[in-house]
C-alpha cells in the first residue's frame, strides 16, 4: 500500500517535525535525532510535577499531540511501534524535571515497561524525584497476567494533567491516578489490520469478519466474529466492558484507531449511547481519533467510573486540538418541521394491481443496488444504487399511506416521498417529475403523457437533453415507445442505457465532472437504472 511518506527510516522525525511546525510555537524538541525524539513544552518552568509518557509512534495523536496545558510536559517517541530508548526517555525527564518531581506514564508492553523503568532509575541517581504509573487497560484477554495499555491512558493523562496544573503533589498525583487506572476498562475491534510503513500488509481479518480485542501494534485478537452491522460491532464490545463495570455513573471514551470515517465513528457513537450499558454511561470523550494504530479500521471503547472530583479533572481547560473534551450523553431532541415542511398527508386508497406493480419497481432497484454503485463510480462518486434504493425502501415503507387507487394524487405523493427520502440531485428531479405528472394527469392527460409531461419539466429545472449522458438518454425514448406496449418501451430504453457508454463527454449530472478517459465504455448509471426498470416489466 502506498502512504504518504520520505523515507521510512525518517517517518517519526518527519512527523515529529510536522507536529511542531504546527503547534504555533507551544512546543520544541530535544535535539538528538535521529535517536531521542522528544517533545517538550515550549512555555515549562519547572515549578510543578512533570509528566513524561510515551512510547511507539504510529499511535498520533499520541503521544506528542497530548503534551501541553492541562496534559502532558513531554513525550518520548520510538520508532513505529518500538518503545524509545532509555536515553531518550532520561533525556526526556532531564528536560522536564525540577523540584516538584516528575510522573511517568507508562502502558504496560515489554519495552516501555523497561526502559522507562530503567530511565527512571537512572534520573532518581542524579537526585530526581520520579515516580512511574503503569496502565493495564485492556479487558480482551482476561487470562493474561499484564494487560496491556490502551486508549484508557488518556484518562491517567487528562486528570494528572489537570492536578500538576493545579500544583498538586506528585505523591498524591501518582496516588489519584492509581485509582484511575484500577477503574478503567478498554477493549477494541476492527474490520481490517493495519499498515506499518514499508512492509506488507497483514491480511488476517477475513472479509465479513471483525476481530475483537486486537492491541494497538496490530496484535491478533481475542476472536474473530461475523460483522453484521455496527449495532452488532458495538453490542459485542460492551458486552465485553459490562463484566467488568461496577454500579453508578460512567464516563466512556470512544476512540478511532485510524481508519474509520468520521461518519463511521457518529454511527458508532448512537450505538453505545442505546447499547446495553447506556444506562452507566453518563459522559461521553470523543469520538475522535485519540490512540489509534496508524490505519488500522477499528474503535475501541473505554469506561470509568467517575467521581465528581474525577469528572472535574476530566473537564480541566486544555488548549490542545486533539483532546476532544467531555460532553453529557442525552437523548436525541426532535424538533418539528418548520411551517410548510410538514408532509400533507393523502387520503390512502388500496389498488392491488397498482401495489404489485410499485413494489415490483422498488425490488428492481435494490436488487441492483452494487451493480449501479459500481457502475457510479467510474462516472461519479459510487451512490446512485444505494441513494435509489433506499428511496425504493422508503416507498415501500409508505405503501399502506398511498392513495394507490388515484393515480393522480398517487403521483403528487410519491414525489412529496422521493423529496424527503431521496437526496442528491436524482432526489430533486425524480421528486419534480411525479409531482409534475400528478399536475398533468390532474388535467385528464393518460398515464403515458403525464409522465411525459413530468419529464419535460424535469428537463426544464435539471437542464438534461437526449445525448448529454444522463437518465434521459434512456427515460425519454422509453416515454416515447411505452404506447407501442413494454416490450418496445424496454427496447428504447435498453438502447439508450447502452448509447451513453458511447458518450466520453457529459454535459449534465456529476459525470460532467469526470474525464472522458474515465467514462469511455461505461454506461450512465441512471439509464442503466432506466433501462433494468423497464427490462423488468416487460412482458
């Protein structure tokens, strides 16, 4: 897989650089490179308890976007899932450290434990006063003797932050966050592995497969599952968290480890708050990316349970972009429709025949479904099944509320649906085009020139003409054709679909946006839609 990067012995001191470069001047490193990459606050003095974590890059945010007011001092960067060396983790707490002492936060691998061990060892030698926390977070694999540290760090790291910035003790920094750490909970899933810069992608998750309780270094985890939808993703985690939550309230912390969509991640957000354990769960950090494990396609959920003192600390002011601070989980507010946004609803009236038909109609389109996003997206950006398939759902969720047996208010209603259920243009002009042929067929017009008349209009708003390599291409000679019966109407349209895959230049629709090299040999695919909707009802 390609990524964006120099050479891959420079991926972490280019990162690190860039993670400066950006900070307006707040943060500065020790020099050292290639070998002790740390960074430090720009603004320290010294005068309060230090806290020093770290460990493998690849995890950004973490660490170096957590050093600032209210978090961390400094953070000692490794290689690409390799903890730093113990110089580098002395260099980093040499940096920081006054009278006040210094706090380390460490997760508990191997590595980190030990060279931030022994680093803090040697900093006691030159009569420093350090102390080191080791977070065992993950609840995945209960038979392990040392849980690893995950994303419930940044619990240890907000609320220590916000007590050094408010001058407290390092003993009693080190003693608050014990307790946090014992409270806190984390398990992960992810659809995919991740990529480490410059060797082969792992493929271990099968397709349709998610893996519960990986680590963040991409390490195997504690079963695989079917994947249904992300309701069953998240019910397969918290059932995971819930053996391990006691009574009262919670504060869960929802992070993306790298690759999910932002949209992904608000899907999984209303899950958690109407999972099984939402009814512990009172605050909510994220979700944002936080601790992530470079692209890997996962979340991971973290819980505590929070005292008010606790949620205080979690709610200390911070500068910091990648802290996403703390919100209240409430219900979903529902607002009514501005005036003349509310559906008028029509008087139903039941036609078998009218009804099979319709339904018949919608089955067609979301059964091609992946045919036409496939096809969209060597023409556009990959939705016109799914957008007209779910506006086909939408129809036949409605059916009962339709007045099937008026043709002509059926009509009017059908474009008042496609208008509310149906985005993106096709939304628009198919929503114009009933509601057109409702007015036309009000006036006494057949079934075959209403529509038509619904077109013409739809051609007047959308701007499309026969040849302009759009639904037209195949709807207007099928318009044309439908009185000589199905057949010939299914002939026209197919021919039409066909034509536009002749088409290298789009003069109407997203295509218009995309090269004739791209288009060449692929048809339209609202006139493939056209063209299968026809095909389907012939005969």
């Amino acid at each position: 897989m390609t990524q964006f990067m120099n050479k891959k012995e420079d991926i972490v001191t280019d990162a690190v650089d860039g993670i400066i470069a950006a900070s307006g001047g707040k943060l500065a490193r020790l020099d050292g490179y290639p070998h002790i990459r740390v960074v430090v606050r720009n603004d320290w003095d010294k005068s309060k308890v230090a806290l020093v974590s770290g460990g493998g890059s690849g995890h950004e945010p973490a660490h170096a976007g957590f050093v600032g007011e209210g978090m961390l001092t400094a953070a000692v960067c490794g290689d690409v899932f390799a903890s730093p060396s113990v110089d580098a983790v002395l260099a980093g707490i040499l940096a920081v450290t006054g009278p006040a002492g210094c706090l380390l936060i460490v997760k508990n691998y191997t590595g980190d434990r030990l060279n931030f061990g022994l680093a803090a060892e040697r900093a006691k030698a030159f009569g420093l006063d350090v102390s080191m926390v080791v977070v065992d977070d993950d609840v995945a694999l209960p038979d392990l003797p040392q849980a690893r540290g995950v994303a419930g760090t940044l619990f240890v790291h907000k609320i220590a932050g916000a007590l050094a910035d408010r001058g407290v003790s390092l003993k009693e920094i080190a003693k608050r966050v014990e307790k946090v750490i014992s409270g806190t909970k984390t398990i992960g899933m992810s659809l995919d592995t991740c990529t480490v810069p410059g060797s082969p992608k792992e493929m271990r998750i099968p397709k349709g497969m998610a893996e519960l309780g990986l680590g963040i270094h991409g390490e195997a985890g504690v079963e695989q599952i079917q994947y249904t939808n992300a309701k069953q993703a998240m019910g397969a985690v918290v059932a995971k968290l819930a053996n391990h939550m006691g009574d009262g309230n919670h504060v869960a912390l929802l992070n993306n480890l790298g690759g999910a969509s932002v949209l992904e991640m608000a899907i999984l957000t209303n899950e958690l708050a109407n999972s099984d354990i939402a009814g512990k769960l009172k605050w909510l950090i994220g979700p944002a990316s936080m601790v992530t494990s470079l692209d890997m396609r996962g979340f991971s959920v973290s819980v505590y349970a929070s005292d008010d003192e606790d949620l205080e600390t979690l709610s200390h002011p911070t500068s910091l972009s990648a802290w996403p601070g703390v919100s209240e989980i409430t219900p979903v507010t529902v607002l009514n429709l501005p005036d003349g946004l509310a559906r008028i609803k029509p008087l139903p009236s039941e036609h078998q025949e009218t009804r099979d038909f319709l339904i018949k109609c919608c089955e067609v389109l979301i059964a091609s479904e992946s045919d036409l996003n496939a096809l969209d997206a060597k023409s556009g950006d990959g939705d016109t099944g799914s957008t007209l398939a779910g506006a086909s759902r939408a129809l036949i969720s409605t059916m009962d509320t339709l007045p099937l047996a008026d043709h002509t208010q059926l009509y009017r209603a059908i474009g008042q649906e496609l208008s509310q259920a149906m985005g993106g243009s096709s939304g628009v002009l198919l929503a114009i085009f009933f509601a057109a042929a409702g007015d036309a067929a009000s006036s006494g017009l057949s079934m075959t020139s209403s529509l038509k008349a619904g077109l013409v209009r739809m051609q007047e708003v959308g701007g499309a003409k026969l040849g302009d390599r759009t639904m037209v291409d195949a709807l207007l000679p099928a318009l044309d054709a439908l009185n000589d019966g199905w057949d010939m109407a299914a002939n026209a349209a197919r021919a039409g679909a066909d034509h536009t895959a002749t088409l290298v230049k789009a003069n109407a629709g997203r295509a218009t946006y995309i090269n004739a090299q791209q288009l060449e040999g692929h048809a339209d695919p609202g006139a493939e839609a056209v063209a299968r909707l026809f095909e389907h009802l012939q005969g």
